[in-house]
C-alpha cells in the first residue's frame, strides 16, 4: 500500500510539473500574440510630451517650443499639457485662457481628442475644489464617448472615483475604483495599480479604516519607490503623513509631509506644496509648538491666496485660529476666524461651512455671547443632520444643550442633551463593530494581488530559464530542470497551505458575521430601555417629575427588564451553540401532560381565559428532558395570555400521528398576518399592529422553544388558529420497541 501511495504522489508531482510547464507555455504564446496585437506607438511629439513630468519654468518652455513646429493632432496634445503645466505652477490665468481656446475648438476633434481635453477640465475644476463639477464632466461627457481602449477607460473611472471621494461620496468612489483596479489588472498596467492602491487607501481613511488604509497605502509606496516616480511618490508620502496623523502618531506623520514637500517643490507643484505646508502647520499645533505651526499655516495661505483657492483659505485660516485660541489671542483668533467666514461663503461647500459655524459659534460660546453662539451652532447642526457625520452632530449637541442651559432654556437644553446621548450610544455600537471590521479584508482585491505575483514569478522563471540556455551547459540546465521540479512542489505546498488559509478565513468570516449579528441584535434591543432610563434620569436630574417615587419605581421596573432580556440573551446564545443542559429520558408523555394541565389551566382561568385541554392518545412514549419541554409550552402559554385579548380562549391538545407526538396550542383572537407566521421565531421579531409586545418580553422565548424543540430532533411551526388567534404545532419523535 506505501509503495502505491508513492507511486501516485510521484505520479502527481510529475503532472503537476506538466502541467507548469505549459501554463508557462501558454503564457508566453498569448504575451507574444498580446504584443503583436497592440495598437501602434505614440508619435514622437507624444513621446516627447510623456517624458516631461514637472511643473518647472524649464518644462513649461521646452513644451512651447514644441508648440511652435507641432500641427494636427500633436498640436492639441502639447497644448493640453501646457495647460497641465500652468495649473500645477499656479498661472491659473493663462491656464483657463488655453484651456477656453480647447473647449471651444472641441466639437471639431475626435473623441480621443475631446476626451483628453475633458479631462483637462475636469482637473481644472478640482483645482479649484469644484468637485461635483469636475465629476460631471468625466461622467456625463467624457466616459459615454470613451473609446473602448482598457486603459483609457481606466483613467476616467480612476478620476470619477477621485472627485467622487473628494465629495465624500464613498461608497459611490469605492465602486469606480474597483472598476479602474480591474480593467488596470487585466492589462497588467502595474503604475496605474499602485495608483488605485493609493487611492483606496485615502478612501479607507476617510471611512476611518486606518488598518486597511495604511495597507493600500504601504503597497503603493513600495511600487513608486521601485520606479522613482516622485510624482506618484509626492502623493503616496502625503497620504501616509495623513494615516499617521489621524493615528496621532506626529513623529512619522511629520516625516511623511516632509517629503511630500521635497517631491512637491521638485516638480513645482504650487498647491500641492500649499497642502504640505497646511499639514505640517497643524502637526506643529498639536505639538503646540506655535511658532514654526504659525509660519508653515502662513505659507500656505500665501500659496492659497494666489491660487484664488478660498475652501482652501478658509481651511488656512481656522487653523490659525486655533492656534491663537491656545495662545490666548483672542483678537488674533477672531480676525482668522472672520476672513475663514468670509472665504467659505466665496466657494461654499457643506464641509467648510460646517467648520467655520462650528469654530465660530464656540468662539462665541466661550466669549459668553450665548445668542450669538447659539445662531451659528444651530447653523452648523443643520449642516451636520444633513451631511450625517456622527461626531459632528454630537458635537453640535452638546454645545447648544450648554447654551440653551446657559438661556435658560431648559426644554431646549435637555431635548439637545438627548440628542446627544442618542449620538453616543449609536457611535458606541458603530466603534465596537469597526473594532471587527479592522481584521477583515478586501479578499476580491487580495485575490488579485496573488494572480499577478504568481504571472510575476513565471515570468521571472521564464526569463531565468532562457538565459540560462544561452549561457550554461547541458549539465546546468539539468539542475535547472531539477530545481524547477522543485519548485513545481513548492508551489503545491503553498497550494495547499493556501487553501487551508483560506478555510481559516472563510471560518473566521463566518464567526465575525455571528458576532456581528449578535451586536447588531444586542444593540437594537437595548437602545430603547437605555434611553428611557437616561430620560427618567434626566427628567429627576432637572426635578421634571412630580411623583419620585413613581418614577424610581419606573427606573426598577426597567432595570428588571433588561435583566430579564440578558438573561434570556444568554440562555439564546446557549441554545445556539448546544450548550444549554438536557437531561433526556424516556418517558410516557400523556399522565405527564395530564398532571401539567391542572397546573395550566389554573394559569389560564387566573387571567380570564377559558382553558381546554384534549388527549387524545392512551399513551406517547417519547425520550425527552421533561423540564425543558414544560419551558416550551410555558412560554407558549405566556405568550397566549399576553396577547390574546381577555376574555379568550387557549386550548392544548395531544395526538399521536405518523410516529409522531403531536401537540398543538391554540388562543382566540387577535392573529398574526399570514407572511409574518415563518418570522415570529426569530430573535428579537416583534409583530406590529394587534398583536405587538405592548406588555413587555425580550422577543427571544420562541427562539429558545425552537432550539430546545430541534434539539429534541423535532419540529416546531405556527399557522391560523380555527379560534381566530395563532396555533403553534410540536412534533417531536416517539420512542420505538
């Protein structure tokens, strides 16, 4: 038998290395007819044009000089990259005047052309924060006249993706990045990968994944490095310095900007080096070393302010006057604060009005001006509702329930402090499932990643091999063979270890999904009696209440609630994983049914409900754990008496069918809907209309009768009850022999 099984694994190994050798075969053959099949090369004024990367006076005249002799379409190009030039080296003048004379000859260009000339303007308009506008053009004009060229296409989805993020439409972006990841994969455009990656990178912070962002942002950079390209490199270095400025890590935040800056003055970037300049005014202020925060926020307001970019102003000057705010000037602080005002309303986005009305409004709150602090906080809470960030409207929450306080606007105040506490219960919940969604990955886009390693890896294989055919003898290119066999197991090992990992991870999804499931469900079911308890708090922290007493009697009655609803969460989560206790044994179920019914029906007619129970069997053996099986029906009970409008009925009754105990229980109306039936055992479900939870209940009792039913390998189901209510059905397995 060992010597088969060595056999096969030789077997095995032999094919797999086969099968290597003509995928590596293969690969070549489509590299060679992919090459034969691309479109002509550039022209050499294009070529020309692509080898000028920088923004300096020496590029800007060495592109007009090929304006000169340039015609046709070489013509448009140089033009277009002028324009390029202008706007990078802030001669914003001459820029919009080329790029007017392009727009207005574009009808007569073809759709190459027209394309390059929208995306021209489009960078225009992102210049001058014009996002939304910028978007449009590339998605309304630009991308439905694109020609089917993969990496043309790339670029326009790459830029939506950009202007997309730039207005915090995230989601939006994700899904044109992805889209440009792909088309940039498929061409095995490696540049334009890294690209993405750093893009995705910057997306994932904004959505406060700095784990996965600093990721992305990581891969960039090493590919950027590899090529030297500073351009590339200039951006990748500011949106690490971004990463680690969020994570409060100064130190290598300020290294990052720093050579961000180098790279940036290098290629004559003037806005760019004007958002360096911010950047490290603000690691300066939080290291509160005022002096060098003041001169670097003063160097980009000077760029700012010839770049005519005032969003960009605005954000200069609050920056200042957070400064002075620690330096206890406040007429430094107001002056900023005033021109910051005056900046935002000349290029009005929601973001920076937010910030000035916010800044100013506590500006006010703390000069005692209480009127004033409270018209441009509720300015700024307008905006804050509107644009749904989180931290922002408890922010604004807070302050205007200090104001209102202040007022003596104490409805006001205590409807803004619950706001508030609302706000934090919510972020709580979203921090602790962040914590979570830290660990996860993109697996679509790792996936990726690994296919273009292993084309990397062959093709360094390939071109490993063929030099060696030239270079070594035979006896060599035997080891060759020898070591590549080799290799062949190595890859089938990591095959295997990989599919072990991905096992792993699969197994861990699910998990994250469970406890997901389980905060989502905790979090709902808590909220409400939470924030009664903060409102009963606060209505006799205020002394709103007329009745004490009452009121701590209403807090005990809560606080019993939410012990009930834990405990029942914990028997829930038992139940789910099999650990709740069972002690079964085989019993006769009809003199145990009989004997429980007495007990049932003085339940029952104590409540006002009629009570029937009908055995219909002379005997019902069954193997079961007694106790658990009461607890179903009790808690069957209970839900009839609860629901059920008094006077009613409730009857039980016991058949035997198909080897089968039957039990069914039955309550008089209201019912339940027909497409709610399937979803009452649930967890936490609640039926609205009649038969809702107006009398309390953690919503999990069916959940837990379900799960100790299926234990016991039964089966438990509702339907219309013939007495105008709900009838649950039991099936559980009769004993044979």
């Amino acid at each position: 038998m060992h010597s088969i099984n060595s056999a096969l694994g030789l077997c095995f190994k032999v094919l797999f290395f086969v099968a290597c050798i003509q995928s590596i075969i293969i690969f070549q053959v489509q590299a060679q007819a992919q090459t034969q099949a691309q479109p002509p090369l550039t022209s050499n004024i294009e070529a020309q044009l692509n080898d000028i990367t920088s923004a300096s006076k020496s590029a800007e005249q060495q592109v007009e000089q090929i304006i000169k002799t340039a015609t046709g379409d070489d013509l448009v190009h140089a033009q277009i990259k002028l324009v390029s030039i202008y706007r990078r080296s802030g001669q914003q003048a001459k820029s919009e005047q080329l790029l007017n004379d392009l727009v207005s000859a574009l009808p007569g260009y073809n759709n190459e052309l027209k394309v390059k000339v929208l995306i021209s303007t489009a960078l225009f308009e992102r210049h001058k924060n014009n996002y939304a506008k910028a978007a449009e053009i590339i998605i309304d004009q630009a991308l439905p006249i694109a020609l089917p060229d993969a990496i043309e296409l790339g670029r326009l989805y790459q830029l939506a993706g950009s202007f997309l993020r730039l207005q915090m439409k995230l989601k939006e972006a994700k899904e044109y990045f992805l889209i440009a990841l792909d088309i940039y994969q498929q061409n095995e455009d490696h540049h334009n990968e890294a690209r993405i990656f750093s893009q995705l990178g910057t997306l994932y912070e904004s959505q406060g994944d700095l784990v996965l962002a600093a990721e992305y942002q990581i891969r960039a950079m090493r590919y950027f490095e590899t090529t030297n390209d500073i351009g590339e490199l200039a951006g990748n270095y500011f949106n690490l310095g971004e990463l680690y400025y969020r994570a409060h890590d100064y130190s290598k935040s300020l290294t990052f900007y720093l050579k961000a800056l180098d790279y940036d003055k290098q290629l004559n970037s003037i806005q760019d080096m004007g958002f360096d300049y911010h950047r490290i005014g603000s690691i300066y202020l939080q290291t509160n070393d005022f002096d060098k925060a003041i001169d670097y926020t003063n160097q980009a307001i000077n760029i700012f302010i010839s770049e005519s970019a005032n969003q960009l102003l605005s954000r200069s000057h609050l920056q200042m006057a957070k400064i002075y705010q620690k330096l206890n000037d406040n007429s430094q602080r107001f002056k900023h604060l005033t021109i910051a005002v005056e900046k935002a309303l000349l290029a009005p986005t929601d973001h920076q009005l937010r910030h000035v009305w916010h800044d100013l409004g506590a500006y006010y709150l703390e000069e005692f001006d209480y009127p004033k602090a409270k018209q441009y906080l509720e300015k700024s809470l307008i905006i804050s509702n509107k644009l749904g960030l989180l931290d922002h409207q408890l922010s604004d929450n807070e302050l205007l329930s200090n104001i209102h306080h202040e007022l003596g606007e104490y409805d006001d105040a205590h409807q803004h402090l619950e706001a508030a506490f609302k706000i934090k219960l919510q972020l709580h919940s979203e921090q602790r499932i962040k914590e979570i969604e830290k660990h996860k990955r993109d697996i679509n886009l790792l996936e990726e990643q690994v296919k273009v390693a292993k084309l990397q890896e062959e093709n360094r294989a390939v071109e490993a091999e063929a030099q060696a055919h030239k270079t070594i003898s035979q006896g060599v290119i035997f080891i060759s063979f020898v070591l590549l066999l080799l290799f062949s197991v190595l890859i089938y090992f990591f095959y295997q270890r990989r599919k072990l990992a991905v096992l792993k991870a699969s197994l861990y999804q699910d998990a994250l999904n469970q406890k997901n499931q389980i905060l989502a469900d905790v979090s709902h079911e808590l909220r409400t009696p939470l924030t009664a308890l903060k409102l009963q708090v606060d209505a006799l922290k205020y002394q709103l209440v007329d009745d004490v007493d009452v009121s701590y009697q209403k807090l005990g009655t809560k606080i019993d609630d939410l012990n009930h609803l834990i405990s029942d969460i914990y028997e829930l989560a038992l139940s789910d994983v099999n650990g709740l206790s069972f002690e079964a044994r085989q019993v006769d179920f009809v003199p145990i049914l009989m004997n429980w019914g007495e007990e049932f029906e003085h339940y029952a007619n104590a409540e006002g409900f009629e009570w029937h129970l009908s055995i219909n069997a002379d005997t019902a053996p069954v193997n079961i754990d007694t106790d658990r099986i009461k607890q179903v029906l009790s808690n069957l009970l209970t839900n009839s008496i609860k629901y059920t409008d008094a006077p009613g009925q409730i009857s039980l009754s016991l058949d035997v069918s198909s080897n089968n105990l039957l039990l069914v229980l039955k309550d008089s109306s209201p019912g339940v809907p027909d497409k709610e039936l399937e979803k009452i055992f649930e967890r936490l479900y609640r039926v609205e209309k009649s038969r809702n939870r107006r009398t309390g209940g953690s919503g999990l009792g069916l959940s837990i009768s379900q799960n100790i039913i299926q234990a016991h390998d039964g089966t438990i189901s509702a339907s219309q009850s013939d007495l105008g209510g709900l009838a649950v059905t039991i099936t559980i397995p009769l004993c044979h022999g």
